[in-house]
C-alpha cells in the first residue's frame, strides 16, 4: 500500500462525528501515525512510546469504563499497549492504529471480564472538581440533597452498578458513544460488525441502564 | 425500533459523568514509561536461552514454583505407586499351589524354600509357573561338571 492510500484509508477510518465527548484528532495524526508505526515496526521504542502517549487517555478510559476499576484498567491498559508493540509487525495498515490498538485493548478486556464473571469489585476513580460545576448534573442532583458532592459519589456508584448490570458488549457501546463520544461507524470498525448492529445495541443498553436508573431520572 | 434521542437525554446527562471520573493526579505522566519498561524487559528476556527464561519465570510468576512443585511430586507419587503395583504384580504371579498353609510347596527331594524367599519380587517369577507340558515334569536338573581334554 503506497503512503498516499495508507493516509487516505487512515483519514477515511478517523473520520467519525464527535457527539458531545472531547474526542479532538490532531489534524496531522494520521500522518505522524504511520511515520511512528513504521519507526516502531523496525524496532524504535521511542516511537512506540510516541503513540502510548497519544492514546493512553483514551484506552484507559474505555477500560476503566469497562471495569469499573482502576487496577484493573491499569493492568489492562499496560497488557493492550505490550501486546500492541509484539503484534506491530502484523499491522498492515488496513485500519488506522488508533482502531487497530482500541480492537486489541477491547478484546483483552472482554476476556479478562469474562474470566472475572460475578467477581466484580469496583473501584472507581474521583470526580474531578468540575463535576460539581457541571449544570446538566447539577440539574440531576440539586433536587435531592443540599450535599452535592455526597449525592454525586452516590449517583457515581448507582451509574457503575447499572453499567456492570450491562453484558459486555452493551456495556461497550454505551462506554464508546455515549462516554467517549465514538460514532457509530468508529465503534462499528472496532467491534467488527455493522452500523445497525451497533444502534440496536446502544438502543437495547439505554433501555436497559434507564430501568436501572429510574429513581435518579425521573 | 423506535429510538427516539429524545427519550435517552437524562440517562445521556447521567452518563456523562463518568467522563468526570479520573485517575489519580500524575498517572498519565508515568504510564507511558512503565509499559516502555515493560516492553524492553520482555524483548530482554526473549533473547535469553529457554533454561534461563524457565528459571526467570519462578521469580516473575509465583504460580509456576508451585505448578512445578506439584508437577514433580505428582510424578514422584506416580513412581511410588508403579512400584508398588509392580511387587503386588510379583505376589500375585506365584501360583496358589505353591503356597500351602503359608508355607511355600516344594517339588519332591528339594529343600523347603524360605517364604521370602519365594515371594520375592526380585526372584524370576517364570521360573515358578507350573507348566502343562508333560517334558516338565519329574525332570531334576543336575550340575555335572564336564572336562575337555585335547588329543583323546
């Protein structure tokens, strides 16, 4: 595949709506992507350390939306990323690395849930300060108690108690869209099934989490 | 299927606090350099020779100390056990027409054998199977000793 193809491909494959999320793309990723996949192929970890850098954030979002659990996003992370840097070789740049890196981080992830089944222990991260700020949840909480952030750390544990209650792939559509901000093509490319595929599924787990949830949306 | 966006705005504005919730201050800073690390220490330990990554994986995996300790006791019982079958073999290969009243039986004009000595498992059991053929019987072998002698 010639540079100009493999750019193209990579443009086309980074090319999803950004619903509500900060999801921003340097303009010029896709390009420095495949500079830095082709340095990490031939063995420059410098390079690979470029692309861990460019998308840890994300990566472990996803798998700590998953999991509910710091440590064990933690873990997972690192596993996807080492994982990543020995199966580089075999990358030939049908997708772009972004997808191709989230693919392998996903499918660890839904293994090692699979294996932990009804072993599930959250331990869940802060709320940063600007969630106390944040209108539409301040909207959510004011009503109920004076104590906001008390009532936020609550309605925290609920949210992660209703996302475990999800199977794993439901579960995944909701942390890729409606967390994370993917389009549903994006998602589609990362779960390898189509575009309908992924709406019935977001469909279903928001029926799903809006049971579980009734008492904090009404 | 009728989704309407509409209906999901809360849950939306729900679920939008989980992109409030964050590690803890500075991990992203070092997260890069730890699976770095990690990468350079595998690509080390894939050069080693396998004797030496097999004796490393005790120290970076705890479970395989304990799978190896098993390992090696399940084939010392194994061994323990075959030999205890093979001299319980031995035992039931004499004939019970050779042990009377706990006294092993003898042939006519031999000496009495000693029970240990019989049952041992070390003695050629073969030896001690009565045969059907009719050239075994009343046959008592005798050492003779027999010279050579050159220019008869």
């Amino acid at each position: 595949m010639s540079e100009a193809t493999a750019t193209r491909v990579l443009s086309s494959a980074l090319e999803f709506e950004v619903p509500s999320a900060q999801q921003t793309e340097p303009a010029l990723a896709p390009t420095h992507d495949v500079v830095l996949v082709r340095g990490a192929q031939k063995g420059d970890v410098a390079a690979y350390d470029e692309l861990v850098r460019r998308y840890q954030e994300r990566i472990y979002a996803t798998v700590y939306h998953m999991t509910s659990n710091h440590e064990d996003a933690n873990d997972l992370t690192q596993e996807a990323f080492i994982k990543g840097y020995s199966a580089l070789k075999s990358f030939k740049g049908d997708s772009s690395f972004y997808t191709w890196i989230y693919r392998i981080a996903v499918n660890k992830t839904i293994n090692f849930l699979k294996q932990r089944k009804n072993r599930s222990h959250m331990s869940l991260n802060d709320l940063d300060f600007n969630a106390e700020n944040d209108p539409d949840l301040v909207a959510l909480v004011s009503d109920r108690t004076p104590r906001r952030d008390a009532n936020l750390a609550e309605l925290q544990h609920k949210l992660n108690g209703a996302m475990l209650k999800l199977s794993e792939v439901h579960r995944l559509v909701v942390t890729l869209h409606d967390v994370q901000g993917l389009s549903h093509e994006e998602i589609g490319k990362i779960m390898d099934c189509n575009i309908g595929t992924v709406r019935s599924r977001l469909f279903y787990a928001r029926q799903q989490l809006q049971a579980y949830l009734s008492d904090y949306l009404k | 299927m009728n989704a309407q966006p509409e209906n999901f705005d809360r849950l939306k504005k729900l679920l939008a606090l989980k992109r409030h919730e964050q590690p803890p201050p500075g991990y992203f800073e070092n997260l890069s350099s730890r699976i770095i690390d990690r990468i350079e220490q595998e690509r080390e330990i894939a050069q080693l020779p396998f004797w030496r990554r097999f004796t490393l994986s005790f120290d970076l995996k705890p479970a395989m100390v304990c799978a190896t300790g098993v390992l090696v006791c399940g084939l010392l019982s194994a061994g323990v056990i075959t030999s205890l079958q093979v001299s319980n073999t031995a035992v039931a290969a004499v004939p019970s027409q050779m042990i009377i009243n706990g006294q092993p039986a003898t042939e006519p004009g031999m000496p009495p054998t000693a029970p240990e000595e019989v049952q041992s498992s070390i003695e050629p059991v073969l030896s001690t199977v009565s045969s059907p053929s009719p050239f075994d019987q009343q046959i008592s072998l005798r050492v003779q000793r027999v010279n050579y002698g050159f220019g008869n």
